[in-house]
C-alpha cells in the first residue's frame, strides 16, 4: 500500500494544512499510541519540538491523542532531536516524538517518530500506523480510568548538555577558544550555546531568539552569511552553524570558509581511526556526497558505503553494517557510539576535540581533501513523470557517456519538496555545468510540455 502521510523523515507539509492539523496530529497520537501500547505496564511518551509557532497548536493535539490511547505524555519544550531521541532511552518511553519541520521555514512543520530504543521508526512500523490512523479508532480508546495524564518534564536541557559533554575526553575543554555558534532560532537556542560555554569556551550566540517566526529565516546551517559576518567581525577561532531543530551543523572555520559534512566525515575518520575508535574499516555516506570524499577514505585504507540520500537510510546502512561514523554532506553527522540519530551538537564537539588534540586551526584540521568539482541543480514540477521522458532520457544518457568513469551523476526527486534534484561531479568543472544544465534544460521542456 502507497504511503501517504509518511515521507521520508516522518510527517511533514504546510502548518494548518493537511497533514499538519490538530485533527490528524490527534489521529496520528491516536494510532501511535495503540500501535505502541505493549504489555500491562503503564506506558508513555516524551514529546519535543522546535520553536515554530505551529508547535503549540500540534503539541496539545498530539498530547491529546497519546492520553486518549491511554499513554502518559511527558513534554520537553523546545529541544534538539539528537535529544528527544536520547530521552526516549533514557525516561524509558515506549516511544518518542519531535515536531518539526528541520530547516524549513516556519510555515512548515512536521511529526518525527522514535522507538523506545532511541531509533526512527521502520518504514513498516510507520506503515501500520498510516493504517491505523485511517480507521475508526473509537472502539479502542482507553476507558475513563485508564486515560493517560501529561506533564511538562523539568531540567531536560540539562540532562542533554551533560550527555553531550560527556562525548569528550574527561579532561577536555576549549577554554581559549573563541566560538560563535548560530542556532538557526531554532531548538538548539539554549543546550548548544550553554554546553559551549560550560566547557570553558568565549561564546558568541546569534540566531538565539526565536519568536515563533524567525527559524531558519536568515540563519543556522542553510544560510551561512551571518555567521560568516559574526566570525570576521569578533575574529573567532570558529563557527558552528545548527539548523532548526539542531540535528545537523555545517561550520565555519577562521577564514570565513565553510566546512560541510563530507569534510566532518573525513575528520573524524581519520582522527578515530589513527586511535583506533572505528568499528569498521570504513563509513557512510549518501549518494550526494563529494567523490573527493570517497578518494580520501580510499587513501586511509577506508571504505566510503553510499546509501539513498536521508540520514534515516545512513543510519540503516550503518546498523547493517557496524560502521559507527556516517553522514550527509548536509551536516547531518551520525557517531552512532553516542547517538541513534544526526547530532548536530555532538558532531561539533568532536570536531573541537581534535583541533584541541592537534593544537592546530580549524581551517587546517578540516581541509582533509579538495572537493571534485560538484553541482547540484532543482527543477520544479507539479505531478507527472518528466523523467520517462524520452528527451530527457537521452539527455540522462548522454550526460553518463560525457562523464565517463571519473564523474558521477545523480538525479532524484526531492523526498520534502516537488523538485528534482540533478547533480554531476568530475574533475572538468565546465563539463560538469553542461551535462547539468543540458539535463534541467530537458526536465524543464518536459514539465512545460505536461503543463
């Protein structure tokens, strides 16, 4: 059966609008909580989210549905995924819940799922509670005395800026270091500028007001200009760019250049396995990743396993197997010895542990190799298949004969938005924008002529 309310991070479309709305929220609650009621003890579910404005409507519908199911609801507030997913383990939930709609503005939102081992849900498990929502539930509510109670969880935050530190060496910190870090306004505004400071570092904050409307907008990890501008101006050591709900970081080394998540990757890569830290000889990544990347593992004695493009598909890869490093060029970093999803502060710390270790700068901690010319092109569509197209097709076609062995390419519809994403890399930096623009070109004409 064809999904339909599961994508490929959970739940996620337009606040007020289906999906997002306070009756399917409800539902959703509803089906979550009866598909996850398992044995006679008393069940519960932890819920966080980001600083959207929408989050107050989906959170009392959500509370709403897991009480009726008959599940006690501790609710987080504003906080990161990385820590919805380590207080699911931790509070023993049977299952936890992030709203949010990650880098996306504030007009979006959306309904994460996690198991009570700290993992998002399998694709058959999301699957059975689709189906569930689409039923009348009625007859399976809990009864009066059996309804479920909420309750707002105190010093959450805490708890996850002492997981977090506890990720480094017990004698580690950054004092010296001056740190501008840019919480997107969003769910890392309060844990991430803190932990920073409590490990001795100088912290400079921007993107930590949030108001509802301001997520994303003009900040954290998709927009890199203002911390580009605050690490110039207070000339720090490094920034460190969150996104909206803090599970992945993108940084800015001290001469304002960006250092993406290949070149995370390749970081701890090296550094875990010179201390002999990696679980195997090798990590993972997606297909988007940078073949520079790829080249650099190969001369560590390492393997680069790519996946479907998704932190979700990373982390599957990664538990098959028994790689502990992966990630997206994105930022979405996994070090799945710490975390059961992307975790923007954590991957940070990391990185900081090794600049401390090597008592170098980050702008030469962090250029492990030069990125293989890339380029990543979208075409909007509305419906259809352009890519059966026979034109682009040919154009598809050709753009592989032209690249040769040397490059790749990898076209794909977007799993959060109506696009089609087209991305070519190789060595020719012009080749690699002709057989791009030949093949939006072809989707273009395609999309026009179903139009």
């Amino acid at each position: 059966m064809a999904r339909k309310l599961f994508g490929t991070d959970g739940i996620r479309g337009l606040a007020n609008s289906e999906p997002i709305t306070p009756q399917t929220a409800m539902q959703v609650g509803i089906a979550a909580g009866l598909a996850f009621r398992r044995g006679n003890h008393r069940h519960r579910v932890v819920i966080g989210k980001d600083t959207r404005l929408s989050g107050y409507m989906i959170e009392p519908a959500l509370t709403a549905g897991f009480t009726a199911a008959g599940m006690d609801v501790f609710l987080l507030g504003p906080i990161p995924t990385p820590a919805v997913a380590m207080l699911t383990r931790s509070l023993r939930a049977d299952l936890g819940v992030m709203i949010s709609a990650s880098h996306n503005p504030y007009q979006d939102n959306g309904i994460k799922l996690f198991g009570p081992d700290g993992y998002k849900l399998s694709d058959q498990t999301e699957g059975e509670i689709e189906a569930l929502v689409a039923r009348d539930l009625s007859g399976r509510l809990a009864k009066p005395n059996e309804l479920g109670r909420a309750k707002r969880v105190e010093g959450v935050h805490d708890r996850y800026i002492e997981f977090a530190k506890r990720t480094l060496p017990r004698n580690l910190d950054l004092s010296g270091l001056r740190i501008v870090v840019d919480c997107a306004n969003g769910a890392g505004y309060r844990v991430a500028p803190d932990a920073l400071w409590e490990l001795g570092a100088e912290v400079v904050r921007i993107g930590c007001e949030p108001d509802g409307f301001n997520i994303n907008r003009d900040s954290g990890s998709t927009d890199l200009a203002a911390l580009k501008a605050k690490v110039h101006e207070v000339r720090a050591d490094i920034g460190i760019a969150l996104d909206g709900d803090a599970d992945r970081v993108i940084i800015i080394d001290e001469r304002g250049e960006v250092v993406d998540g290949d070149q995370l990757m390749a970081v701890v890569a090296s550094f875990w396995k010179d201390e002999g830290r990696l679980a195997k000889p090798g990590i993972v990544a997606t297909v988007m990743s940078n073949l520079g990347l790829e080249r650099y593992v190969a001369g560590l004695g390492l393997t680069l396993e790519r996946t479907a493009v998704g932190d979700r598909a990373v982390l599957e890869q990664m538990r098959a197997g028994g790689y502990n490093v992966g990630g997206e060029q994105s930022g979405h970093i996994i070090l799945s010895d710490f975390s059961t999803t992307g975790d923007g502060l954590v991957a940070a710390l990391q990185l900081l542990a090794v600049v401390r270790k090597l008592n170098r700068p980050v702008s030469e901690v962090c250029r492990r190799f030069e990125a293989v010319p890339q380029l990543l092109r979208n075409v909007r569509y509305h419906g259809g298949t352009p890519m059966e197209n026979s034109l682009v097709k040919r154009a598809v076609e050709d753009a592989r004969k032209k690249l040769g062995v040397g490059g790749r390419l990898v076209i794909r519809p977007s799993g959060t938005e109506p696009v089609i994403r087209v991305m070519a890399e190789g060595d020719d930096p012009v080749l690699v924008d002709t057989v791009v623009g030949s093949i939006v070109d072809a989707i273009a004409r395609a999309v026009a002529e179903a139009a």
